[in-house]
C-alpha cells in the first residue's frame, strides 16, 4: 500500500509539473504569436506619400465633374473622346478666327448620354470651308457608343456614327468612326479615324484624329489636337466648283476646370488645299495655311 501511495503521489506531483509548465509556456507562446504579428505588419508594405499625392490629385478623388470631362477628353476641340460623360449631359462651344479660311470660326458639342456607354451627340460648325467662300453653317448629328473600358480592358474603345448633311465638301456625308483612347499616368493619347460616304456612293473622305493630353493637375489639361480630313471623290457633278481636297490642322489646347464647367483655349495652324474651278482647262489647286485661334466654355449637367 505504501508503494502505491508514493506512486500515486508521484503521478500527482509529475502532473501538477506537467499543468505548470504548460500554463507557463501559454503566455511565452501568446508573446511569441504577439512578436510574429508585429513582425508581420511590418513587413506589409504602405502606402507611400506620393502615392496618395496622386490618389488626390485624380479628378476622381477631386469629385469635380469639369476635371473629369477633361481628364476624358471630352473638351478637345475636334477628336472624339470614346467614353461616354459622368452626367446626364454635356456641351461645349468655342469660338474664333479662322486665318487659312479668312473669317470667324465656333464650333459646338452637345451630348445627352441615354445609357451608361451610348450617348446621342450634335455638333456644330461654323466657318468658311474653302477660301473666298462666304461663311458656312454645318450641323453633325449622331450617336457614339463605348464598348471597351481601360478600368478592365486596358484600353477605351468606341464606335460612333453621323449624319452630316452638308460637310466640309458642301456635300452630305454619312460617317463611321472608331474611337480609342488609353491614359499612362498623367498622359492621355486620344484617337479617331473615321470613313465618310454620300448616299450615293460615289463621294468619299477620310479622317484621322490624333491628340496627346497631359494632366499638369487636376483641373488643368494641356494637349495638341490633330485632324487631317481627305476628299477621295472625283464626281462630275462638281464641274465649275471650288472642291476642298485637304484640311490639315494642328492646335496646342488648354482646358481648365471650375467645378462643373470647363474653360478652354485654342491656337493652332491650319492649311487647306483646294482645286478649281473643276473640271476646267484653268483648274488649279491652291493652298492656304493660317492661324487658327479658339476660346470657349463647356460644362457638364
């Protein structure tokens, strides 16, 4: 009995030994754990200070709706930017002097999205197409959608399609145009290229569209705007006129965001090559190149 007694009190004694090192060992663990998380949240990285500098200076983060419709474009004097506007609707109008075609200039954009990519869009012009011409009236009338998205697709792409009743020919043209545009940073590079045909189908032009646009801040965008218009069509129907073969333009552009509105600024050159009288023994092609300068304001509703 006493042999048992001492085995029984050992087994108590080694047993206790047993709870107090493992009591012990809990808080050197929860110290352990508590040493391995602080090592861990010093290895997550951080945001850096610029970083969140360029967070803030999005006009995203800025909440401004002018800074947004610059940011996308919009407020370019003549490429189409493929993405649809943040609001209900959009408009912009500018006006000038036109050197290369000898008289005032305004151009206009007013567009109504009815859906999250598809928005209906009207465009005016004014100004002489050709030399010596008296001054023009033009209206554009269309639709452009957006189907591709930078966010997810890594680029914004769009379609867009006008009924231009009387374009820079004088003729009425129905056009197609594929948009795109990509952002990298602070810089934005904007695209157009777009096909016109006459219901007939014997009148054609073709334009390109390019323009680079860079974001100084979040409310002020500085850019080149591009635009290079051919005439491909020869129709007899022009005998004794003046046609317009080419329209090539190149304007520095400045955009600045006050809340909703958008002030802009253009100046640039412009050169138009035209022939005529058609079809004549005194046909002959002539160019005249001047300086286009441009100032508006738009605003998004």
């Amino acid at each position: 009995m006493r042999v048992k007694t001492v085995k029984a009190r050992s087994s108590k004694t080694w047993l206790a030994a047993a709870l107090a090192v493992g009591s012990a060992s809990v808080p050197v663990l929860a110290a352990n754990g508590d040493a391995e998380a602080a090592a861990a949240r010093t290895l997550v990285p951080t945001r850096s200070g610029t970083e969140d500098a360029a967070k803030i200076a999005t006009p995203a983060a800025a909440g401004s709706p002018g800074a947004a419709a610059g940011e996308q474009g919009l407020s370019l004097p003549v490429t189409v930017a493929p993405r649809a506007q943040e609001g209900t609707a959009f408009g912009i109008v500018r006006a000038g002097y036109d050197a290369a075609a000898r008289g005032a200039a305004a151009r206009g954009t007013l567009e109504g999205r009815i859906l999250r990519s598809l928005a209906l869009r009207v465009e005016y012009e004014h100004g002489a197409s050709v030399p010596e011409a008296s001054a023009d009236d033009r209206v554009r009338i269309g639709a452009r959608l957006s189907f591709l998205e930078q966010s997810s697709d890594g680029i914004d792409a769009g379609v867009a399609l006008f009924y231009d009743p009387k374009d820079f020919r004088s003729e009425g043209n129905v056009i197609f145009g594929l948009l795109a545009a990509r952002r990298f940073g602070r810089l934005g590079l904007f695209g157009n290229a777009l096909v016109g045909s006459d219901p007939e189908g014997d009148d054609q032009t073709l334009e390109l569209r390019l323009s680079p646009l860079y974001q100084v801040t979040a409310n002020l965008q500085v850019g080149v705007d591009g635009r290079a218009r051919h005439n491909l069509s020869s129709d007899e129907k022009r005998a004794g006129t003046v046609t317009t073969d080419w329209d090539l333009q190149a304007l520095p552009t400045v955009s600045y965001a006050l809340g909703r509105f958008v002030l802009v600024a253009d100046a640039g050159v412009r050169m138009l090559t035209t022939t005529g009288p058609f079809g004549s023994p005194s046909q002959q092609t002539h160019t005249d190149v001047g300086v286009v300068t441009l100032g508006g304001l738009g605003g998004v509703f």
